[in-house]
C-alpha cells in the first residue's frame, strides 16, 4: 500500500465534499441539535463508501478492456478539477456566503436517516464526484487504486464525523463569511494542484 496515494485520495475526498450543500448543511444540523449524529455521519459515509468503491473497481475493469478511456478520463477529470478550482476561487473573491443550517425538522431517528439518504442519492453531483471523477483518476495509479479508494473513503469519514460532532464548534468560525472566503480559496488551490497533477 503506498501512503502518499493514501494522501492522495483523502485529499481529494475530503476536497469535493467541502463545498456548501444541502447534506452538510443536514448534518451540521443534525451536529448542533444533537440528534442522531452518529447514525448521520455513518450514513453519509457509508454511502460515499459504496459510490467510490463503485468507481474505484468499475474504471479499473473498463480501462483494462478499453485503454483509452485511462487517456480521455485523464483529461475529463484535469478539465473538471479545473473548472471547479475556477468557481471555488471565483467564490472565494466574489461572494459573501455563510452556512446556514438549513432543513425540515426531524424528531425521529427514522426520518433523519431518511432525509439523509434523500440528501445523498439523491443528489446528482454525488455521482459524478464519486463514482466518475474518483474513479477516473483512480485508473491513474496502477496497481495502487485500492489505496486510492480506501484513503478518499477514509476522508468522508473522517469529514462527515467531524462535522457532525464538531458543529458545536465550526458554526462561530463559518457564520463570519470571510471564513467561508479562505476555506473556498484553499479548495480553488487543492482542486487546481490536482488538476496540474494529472497533465504533468
């Protein structure tokens, strides 16, 4: 297992589900009221869990058939990861944003799972950052993409946990939108570092 492709897919995990949404806006919720949070954060991860895994084994057996989908997957995943560190820095100069939890009122543990789940497969954006764009450039390490997949799994764990038990604390700092302006700028950075990664 090689730890640096580790890094790599944590990295990269963590970088796609940092941005504001309705499922971390759910779970920072649910993190603040004290409801179900474990039950939460483990659904989303494990939902992440199945999505990248999913890409991580199927791009590895179409490449095998089909070589030059590694080549245009290269390519497509640089070309997004750009685009995407484009609007993080554009976000990062040009809007004043701030996290709101936002949401229905859920009382049961039945209902936030639920919603949970809603909030994630539900969610177009979820496939293509999981199963197309992690499982692209996964193809870029041969023989090493379980340490790929197991690191970008372990960054939506890692995340998801800690949002949900560290709401208490996050939601002084990310009320105050020039907080909100770094965190997307280091996104812009990490997404175009990655972007480069794949060309050179």
């Amino acid at each position: 297992m090689d730890i640096n492709v580790v890094v790599t897919g944590f990295t990269l995990g963590i970088s796609l589900i940092l941005a504001i949404g309705a499922q971390n806006a759910f779970v920072l919720k649910q993190g603040l009221k004290r409801e179900h949070v474990f039950a939460v954060c483990f659904i989303c991860a494990l939902s992440d869990a199945i999505l990248i895994s999913a890409g991580v084994a199927g791009f590895g057996a179409i490449v095998k058939q089909f070589p030059l989908i590694e080549q245009v997957s290269r390519y497509a995943g640089a070309a997004f990861l750009f685009g995407y560190s484009m609007m993080s820095f554009k976000s990062a100069f040009t809007n004043q944003h701030k996290m709101e939890a936002k949401g229905e009122e859920v009382g049961n543990l039945t209902s936030a799972l639920l919603t949970c789940l809603a909030f994630t497969w539900l969610n177009p954006h979820v496939y293509l950052d999981t199963v197309v764009l992690l499982g692209s450039i996964s193809t870029q390490y041969e023989g090493e993409q379980f340490s790929f997949g197991l690191g970008a799994v372990l960054g939506s764990f890692v995340f998801f946990f800690s949002l949900g038990y560290g709401a208490q604390f996050l939601i002084p700092i990310f009320k105050n939108p020039k907080a909100w302006q770094v965190l997307e700028f280091i996104i812009g950075a990490v997404m175009l570092s990655l972007a480069i990664s794949l060309l050179v």
